[in-house]
C-alpha cells in the first residue's frame, strides 16, 4: 500500500462529491419527501455546493448555494479557504487551514509535547485516542502527526473518503451492523495490517462512534472500544501511542442521542461549528513498546490497558494534592554528629553485627543504646528523604519510641563517610512478650486478629526503609539492605515470615492512588490475610466519571501498572519496594490512610520460604539459601 507523505502541488480534485455520498445506507432508502430535510439537517447540499464551487474555481458563495443561517456561511467559507483553485491541499494543510478557519487553537500541554516529537521516524505505530467530538479530532491529528509522521493513515469510516483533500489518508471501515459491512471491514484491516507490516503510523478511535451519553454509568463517554486494534498490534508488533482530548459535545446532542443514534449523529456538523474560536487541549502519552502487551493473554485485556493509558492522561489541577502541606508546616531538620563519632559507633560493634561488605558500603545491624549517634543520623534522614516525596513527620528529627526497641539494618558507605540507608527491623519473638501487640510499629496502622501472629510468633515487622538521596540513582543500595536483612535471618534460626506497611504518598493524585489499590486487592490480596489484618482508616477516594476507564485493572499486569501511574504522575511511578516485595511472592492485607505521615500504607506479607529461590540466592548467597530452604521444610 502506498502511503501520502507529502502533498505534492499538483494534486487534482477528484469527480465531484455527491451528497449520497454522506449518506449512511439506511437513510438511502428513505422515501425522498423526508429525506430532503434529513439531507438539509446534515447540512449534505451545502456540502456538495461547497465541492461543485471548488471545482470551478468559483465562489463558495456563488450560484447553487443558498447559505441559510450562520452554519451554511461557515461551511461554505470554509471549503472555499481551504482549497486552491484547480487543485488540492495536502492533508495536513488542509486540516491546518481549516482549524484556522474556525479559529480553533490545537493546545499540546507542554508536559507531553515530547510524546509527540520523539516519535520514531520509520516504525510500525498505532496511535489511538478517544473520540469526544467527531470531525474536529480528525482534524487536529491530521494537523498534529502528519508533519512529523507524514506516513500516517487513518482507520476511519468510510464516508470521509467522500472529501478528496484527506481520500488517500483514510483506510475504510463500515460502523453500520450489516453483514456487507462486516464483509467491506475486513479489506480495511488487512490494509492497516500491511501498511503496518511496512513500518507505517496508523491512527484509531477504537469506540468506532463519538463519545455520548451512557446511561449506565451516568457519564459523558466513548462506548466500548473495539478489540480489533488489539489484533492489529498483536499481529504487526507495533508500538502503541495513545493520546487524550479533552472535552464533549453539548448537552442537546447527548439527549438526541436517547431518542435515536441517528439525531445525535446527525448534530455532528453542527456540533463542529459550536467549537468556534474556542481551544481544544490534545494530552499526548509515551509510547507502549510492544512487549508490554506480551503480559496481556486476551485482546480485551490489551483493549482495556490501552483505554486506561488514553484516559490516564485526563486530568486536571483538581486531580492532584497539594505538595506544601508538610513543607509550610515543617520544623528546620536538625544538624548532623561529627563523622568521627559515627566511626566510632562502628568500631565499637561486636564483629558478628557487621553482616557484610561490598563495593565500597559496609551493611551493619544495631540497637539505639549502641549507635544513638547513628540513629539521630536516621531520624535526619529519614525526614530529609521523606519530605522529598511529600511526606515526612514535619519535625526536626524523624524518630520515634519504636526506634528504642527495635534493630536497624543500617547502609554505610565507606568511601564518602556518609549514611546511604536503613531498615528497621522489629522481631515480634521479642517484643510482643514484653509490649504485647501495641509494642509494634504496624499496630498504629492495622488491626490485628490474634490469629495473625498464633500462626507464627516469630516473624519480623520490616519498616521505615529510606535510601538517601545521593545513592538513589543507583539500585545497589536497596540490594545491599536486602542482603543485609537475608544476612539478619540466617542468624535466627526459625524467622521466616516478613511482614509491614509499604507505602506511597499522597502527593500522588486519586486516579493513581486507587488504581494501585485497586491493582494489589484484585491481583495480590490473600483472602485469609485480610481477614486477619484491617487498616485503621482505610482510603476511601472520591471519583468522577472518568474513573472507570483509567482503572480497570483486571486483566493489568505490574508493569503496565507503573506506565499508567507514570502517564498519570507526569513520570513519575509507582515506588520500587512494591516491585521489590510483589516479586519477593508477597500478599496484600488491607491499606490504611496515614495522614501525619501523608501516605498510602499496604500492609504486606512475605514468606520467604515461598519466595523465587533464585531471589533468595542473590540476597543470601547460593548455599546459605539451600540451608535455609530445608531448615523451612523441617520445621513445617
């Protein structure tokens, strides 16, 4: 197939368009004295007038025209602008123009302009969007991505191929429920899959139909998206690039709608010209490389993923929370010890609390009453760190009285003399007989079933974790806390359980918030632990119409997680310890909003006994975790 990639000036207008032409088959047959003002109410002789006048290099104005009102001026005006005498525009012209015409300014958000600049030059792509208006995103994609991919092509219904200007750019598809339709679509996707197949850009409105009214959901949105786009992809491993536009028709062409499709179809032309010297904001995503949907086993699945991506992108200042609650509020983080006093914490430990060396860091564990001058440094940190994100307790040191009575997995880096990181460990086999459940960090967030801890009284409360930031760059750091924590295990024969709050902030809007949770309670919550563990105020988040289709999370996949959380955030993702435990083989209890630390706490259960071995080697070494392993199974 052989794709327009630039307007070349001689191009001549084809035969001249008829208002048949417009015509959907159904209305063809509909006896002549009330299909003449059908035809009017579509505003088709105007259409045809418009044609005949390009043609002879007339006037738009001119005989066989008879403008009546406002919207046949315009449309005559319109098409005279927007052609040259004796020949036809580029597409992209053609659509520029016409947007001008209209005095319709096409706004990119500047956050996402680099989506649509960055796009590879000679790569199979899909480019999909949703479908709020009818003729006026056709347009402005037209306007936006032919200059930068000139190769594109439009899967789009096929009585656009009635306009010359745009005949070459437009794949047909028949939306009308016949078998003859069904027939003529299949010549239209094996065109796409070609065009595709030989590297070609290909833009869809997979709803098919302009967004309208449903009922059902009380919402101004597009219908289902067809699946068939999935297949496309699927069959051409092709890359995906969603877009967003914001807005809807008016109110009058929804309610049409009710009374028959055909009114609210009928309104479209109408509907193009309400939008006026008004501005249209295009949401512009990052592209989905193909193997993202290898972890999607059903089109539906990739349907539904690529309808979240593209409504991802609608959001508002409304959506987001305030990022200076806790900086208006905070108290000046305290000043550092002497580096000399912290060495000397380490010297002084006991040669067995040193649990290993690597690339320059030394991992250590200890208690508050060996290192205080250490676990001031924690508290500073900790704050530092946390308000970074959001969060942080606002005063001047991060520390609390569960810091007295737990252990500290503690990261130091021995080259640059400074804190890298820390976990804080509490061993319920130890605290609960001497403070009983409330002695434990996560009981000021969850409640607790005394089934949870008469399954095993010996596990370990993780919590508090934070890398600073001038290692968070670097993955190394995270895996050496870990190894620091396999290391404090193997010491104590019969710990295998892990379990805490993993946390994100609230500085993440709602739409974030609620599809991670959303996320883990369809595709990581145990049953028998959520009924064992309850957070104390658990998220209740306010929607609007459009949450449904940004968070349908049924058929997503971790990854496809992060890159719906990154197009809502901005770039931003989802915290990598989620990643960390969910791999681990970690299982979801229930969430707690905790509001003086400004987060989103899940609580999280590890065995390690039932984590990846291969995990397990990579933290405790290859021998340490074979010992470990049948230690587990003896004692099960």
């Amino acid at each position: 197939m052989q794709s327009t990639r630039t307007g070349s000036p001689g191009r001549q207008p084809s035969s001249a368009v008829q208002p048949s032409g417009f015509m959907p088959p159904a209305a063809r047959a509909i006896p002549a004295p009330l299909r003449t003002p059908l035809m009017h109410a579509l505003k088709l002789p105007q259409l045809l007038s418009m044609y005949r006048q390009v043609s002879t290099g007339g006037s738009a104005c001119g005989e066989g025209l008879k403008p009546s009102g406002r919207t046949a001026d315009v449309l005559a005006l319109l098409a005279a602008r927007t052609h040259d005498a004796g020949e036809l525009k580029a597409p992209h012209i053609f659509a520029r123009d016409a947007l001008q015409l209209l005095d319709i300014t096409l706004d990119i958000r500047p956050e996402t302009q680099a989506g649509l600049e960055s796009l590879p030059p000679d790569q199979p792509l899909v480019v999909v969007s949703n479908h709020p208006f009818g003729v006026l995103e056709g347009l402005a994609l037209m306007a936006a991505l032919l200059p930068v991919r000139p190769d594109t092509l439009f899967l789009a219904n096929y009585l656009l191929r009635s306009i010359p200007e745009i005949r070459e750019l437009i794949l047909p598809v028949n939306p009308f429920p016949t078998r003859q339709a069904r027939r003529e679509n299949i010549s239209g996707l094996r065109a796409a899959v070609g065009h595709l197949r030989q590297g070609g850009c290909l833009c869809v409105f997979p709803a098919g139909e302009v967004a309208h009214l449903q009922p059902r959901r009380r919402a101004i949105t597009d219908p289902v998206w067809n699946s068939n786009v999935a297949g496309l992809i699927r069959r051409t491993g092709a890359a995906v690039l969603p877009l967003h536009f914001e807005g809807r028709n008016s109110m009058l062409f929804n309610l049409m709608g009710l009374v028959h499709p055909f009114a609210r179809t009928a309104m479209l032309p109408a509907e193009l010209l309400k939008k006026r010297s008004s501005t249209v904001t295009l949401n512009v995503g990052r592209i989905i490389p193909p193997q993202i949907f290898r972890d999607l086993p059903r089109e539906t699945d990739i349907t539904a993923y690529l309808r979240a991506r593209s409504y991802a992108l609608s959001r508002g200042p409304q959506d987001r929370q305030t990022a200076t609650a806790v900086a208006r509020r905070a108290a000046p983080v305290a000043g550092p010890f002497p580096v000399a006093r912290l060495l000397a914490e380490i010297a002084d430990l006991p040669p067995e609390q040193l649990l290993l060396r690597e690339n320059g860091y030394l991992v250590f564990e200890a208690r508050a009453w060996q290192a205080p001058c250490f676990l001031h440094e924690i508290g500073r940190q900790r704050e530092l760190t946390f308000r970074e994100v959001g969060e942080g307790s606002g005063e001047a040191l991060d520390t609390d009285v569960f810091d007295n009575r737990y252990d500290h997995i503690i990261l130091w880096h021995e080259n640059d003399r400074r804190l890298a990181g820390a976990y804080r460990i509490g061993q319920t086999g130890t605290v609960l007989p001497e403070f009983g459940v409330k002695g434990l960090y996560s009981s000021t967030l969850f409640r607790f079933s005394p089934r949870f801890f008469a399954q095993d009284d010996n596990a370990l409360e993780l919590g508090r974790a934070f890398v600073t930031a001038p290692y968070q760059r670097d993955y190394a750091p995270l895996m050496l806390l870990w190894k620091g924590i396999a290391h404090f295990v193997l010491r104590r024969p019969g710990v295998r359980r892990l379990f805490g709050p993993v946390s994100i902030s609230l500085e993440y809007s709602r739409y974030s918030l609620s599809a991670l949770t959303e996320f883990l309670r369809l595709h990581h919550q145990d049953n028998t632990l959520a009924a064992m563990v309850s957070g104390r105020k658990p998220p209740r988040y306010k929607m609007d119409k459009r949450a449904p289709d940004m968070l349908n999370m049924q058929g997503m996949h971790f990854n496809g997680l992060c890159n719906l959380v990154k197009d809502i955030e901005g770039g931003r993702t989802v915290p990598v310890l989620f990643k960390h435990y969910l791999k681990l083989g970690g299982r979801i209890g229930g969430f707690h909003v905790d509001t003086a630390f400004r987060t989103l706490d899940a609580f999280l259960c590890i065995d390690l006994a039932d984590a990846p071995p291969a995990m397990l080697q990579r933290y405790m070494g290859r021998e340490q975790a074979v010992t470990f392993l049948r230690r587990c199974q003896h004692s099960a």
